[in-house]
C-alpha cells in the first residue's frame, strides 16, 4: 500500500490518506475509528492496515470518497516519528567526494523535527546563515515494530515502510562544527515523501534507484546497492545500544554526486527547484527560497 498525508485546498491540517495511481481516499472515509496519521497507524498494527487495505479496493468505484492527487496538498509523509535517525557516509563515492573517513561503524545523528518537510514544499533559510545549501537523496527506513538487538538477517522484519528524504544541509555549518544536526535540522531541511510504501511492496531496499535534478538538471542517480551498510546491517547495528520505537524513521545516507564537491559546485539557490527520487517510490519536489 501507499500511504500519505494530504488535505483539501484550505484544511486546516492534513489527514492520512490511501493513494492509488494518481489519486488518493482519507483514511477516516474508508473505515470508522481510523488513525489520523502514519504514526497512528504503525501503532494500530497490522489489522488496521489490513482494513485500509480492503476498504480502499472495494471503494475504487466510488468517485465521492477518490480524489485526484493533483487537487490534494502534501504534507511530511512521516509525522510525529519518536525519533529521525540519519546515517552518514554510508555511501564510498559520496564520502570520498566530501572527504570523510568511512569508520568502522556507521555514522550516526538526529534530525530535528522542525526539519520535516512536505512534498510540493518550499525550504527557505536566511541567506547570512548559509550560501553552500545542498541536497542529499536519500532512502527512508520507517520502522514498524519494536527492535532491540536485531540480527541482521531478520531487521527487515521490523521494517513497516519507506519513503524519499532530501537530507539538505548547510555545507557551511556541517564543516565548522563538530556536530551535524543543526546544519541538517534548519525548518523544512528533511523533506519527505511524496508517499510512504510498505514493506512488502519493496522486496530488496539494496535494489532501488535514487535520482537528484536541480531545476532540471540530473546531478545524482545511484543505486542503493551502493550503501556501505545494508538497511538490514543499519536496523541491527542501532538496535543493539536502543530499543527502535515503532514510526522511527532512518534516512540511509546519499550517494555520490552532491554539490559541494562539483567544479564549480552546485548549491540550492533562490528559486531553485530540486527533485530526488527512488525507484518503487516516487519524487519528492521541493521549491527553495532564500530570505
């Protein structure tokens, strides 16, 4: 299934909804007592989703409760999550791009959840704080369950979804710092989206696309095969010191072709449109607005 947070043109807040094709049914005219959104569901388990599921085929026909996708705004696709994890240098091509040692163990900092962000959106950021903003495609983990000390083999078990996540940053801040979650976290900096896929209808996350264009122009495409450590390897290795909470969402890290290490580089800029996408997914747009 395909799950998103959408609204009517003047709602005041955004509802979770089914989508098919191009168009999508709120999750509250498809069955009685539904989650208002993902995280409520992922607590709901799988009986709820099984509902959705079947509720949403047998109303196919009913063009009351289908609404097209075009009339229908975006919000984050993931909100209200325990806790965004990020993993970086996960990708050999982009560390060495950004000259970063890949360690022996993974990468690991939080992202704010200020930085949530919607597909359609647009970013902004007050120019004196950064002028070297770049983008990150990146796939998105949403976890399912509970996982404490998960082997490897079995952590895609513990999986309920996945998503895009555009993983912006402040270059500038990200090399001055000795921390990475504040040049990753500023308002809107963590787009995703367009929609969250469920885990069955992804059979291998190491057999996905990911793709960047900035106002048209392809910068990033990279298959997750890439990754230096597995989703499976990434869900055990940060189970072992923490129980993941159910809605955790870990985005994965980027692979090569970021716009720091271009000649000359390629930041966001005002007025900048940037697209990431993966295979099985979707793209996630977002507009950039520097103030």
């Amino acid at each position: 299934m395909r799950f998103a947070h959408l609204g009517r043109p003047g709602d005041l807040s955004a509802r979770l909804a089914v989508v098919v094709d191009d168009k999508a049914a709120f999750a509250d005219d498809l069955v009685d007592e539904a989650p208002r959104d993902l995280q409520a569901l992922i607590e709901c388990g799988d009986g709820m989703v099984s509902r959705l599921d079947s509720a949403s085929e047998q109303a196919l026909g009913n063009g009351e409760i289908w609404h097209p996708l075009v009339e229908l705004r975006h919000a984050s696709a993931v909100l209200r999550p325990p806790v965004v994890l990020a993993i970086g240098a996960n990708y050999a091509a982009h560390s060495a791009e950004l000259a970063l040692k890949v360690e022996k163990a993974a990468t690991v900092f939080s992202l704010w959840p200020n930085s949530l962000a919607a597909h359609g959106g647009t970013t902004s950021w007050p120019a004196e704080l950064s002028d070297e903003v770049d983008y990150e495609a990146e796939l998105g983990v949403i976890i399912g369950r509970p996982a404490r000390d998960v082997k490897v083999a079995d952590a895609l078990d513990y999986v309920f979804g996945y998503t895009v996540v555009n993983d912006i940053t402040a270059r500038n801040l990200q090399f001055s710092e000795a921390q990475w979650s504040r040049c990753k976290s500023f308002d809107g900096f963590t787009p995703t989206g367009p929609v969250v896929v469920t885990a069955d209808q992804i059979p291998d996350p190491q057999d996905l696309w990911l793709a960047t264009t900035v106002d048209g122009k392809l910068l990033q495409d990279a298959s997750t095969s890439g990754m230096v450590r597995s989703v499976a390897e990434l869900i055990s290795f940060l189970s072992r010191s923490a129980t993941l909470q159910p809605g955790t969402l870990i985005s994965t890290g980027s692979p090569g072709g970021a716009g720091y290490s271009r000649t000359p580089p390629v930041f966001l800029r005002d007025g900048s449109t940037v697209t990431v996408s993966c295979s099985g997914i979707g793209a996630l747009t977002t507009h950039c607005r520097v103030l």
